[in-house]
C-alpha cells in the first residue's frame, strides 16, 4: 500500500464519479484519483503502471468485468496481490448473497452508497482515514 498513491475509483455512472470527485476535494485528499467506467480498464491500468495505488474503491455492478471478478483477478494475481492494494466496495447493489460474495473475494470492506451528499462525504473520510492509518507490510 502506498498512502501517497492514487485513489483507483471504479464507478460506471458519470454522475457518482462527479459527486465522489466534489467529495474528495471537499475533504482535502492530496492523492490523485483515476477513474475507471469499467473494471477491464482498471485491470489493464494496474497491470501498465509500476507505482502502486492508495485504494482501489469499486462498484460491484460494471460493464466488461464487474467488481467482483476484478477483485478476484488482482487477489490471485501474485504480481498485483504484492502490492496490496486495499479493496473496498462502494455500491448501491446491497442484497445478503452480494455482501456474502463481495467477502468471499476477501474484500477490505463494503459500503454501501448513501443517497445523501454529506453522508457520502462522511463514508469516504471513514474509508480513507481508515487506511491511512493502517500498516502494511510494503509500507515500511
């Protein structure tokens, strides 16, 4: 985990990524964001660059390669499970065999997306502040 690295955001709608961009500039994140509309992009991405990423926080419900089959693939990928990239849901697909799958894939958490822009700024600060405190085993 590299807490200076960027936010990898996979988000299909256009609108979230707009307001999960007004949230990260009210909270003062200095990290980068990237956006992905799709988790094949996002995968291509982490598989091109050698720097590794803050977070990756994604939808479960994307086009190509949906969230959980993303984080299946990065979790049995010896080269991207290296750089233990925490993996977080954010999504409004909230059903008990959902959560059950998401956890299954050994996810860092689950949160589902309030409707409410300060709730969702609160979430945010929550996830991040989270793991800006956390240690891990590459950030020594």
């Amino acid at each position: 985990m590299n807490k200076n690295g960027p936010i990898i955001i996979i988000e299909d709608d256009p609108d979230d990524q707009f307001v999960l961009e007004e949230v990260f500039n009210e909270l003062g994140y200095s990290n980068p964001r990237m956006y992905f509309a799709d988790g094949q992009t996002a995968l291509q991405y982490l598989y091109q660059v050698d720097e590794r990423p803050f977070i990756i926080i994604s939808d479960i419900n994307l086009p190509q390669l949906n969230g959980l089959e993303l984080r299946r693939k990065v979790q049995t990928d010896a080269e991207l499970s290296l750089k233990c990239i925490p993996y977080v849901y954010f999504t409004t697909a909230i059903n008990h065999q959902v959560v059950i799958d998401a956890y299954s894939t050994s996810a860092q958490g689950f949160f589902v997306k309030p409707g409410e822009f300060e709730e969702i700024k609160s979430t945010i600060k929550v996830m991040i502040d989270y793991w800006k405190k956390c240690a891990a085993p590459n950030n020594f």
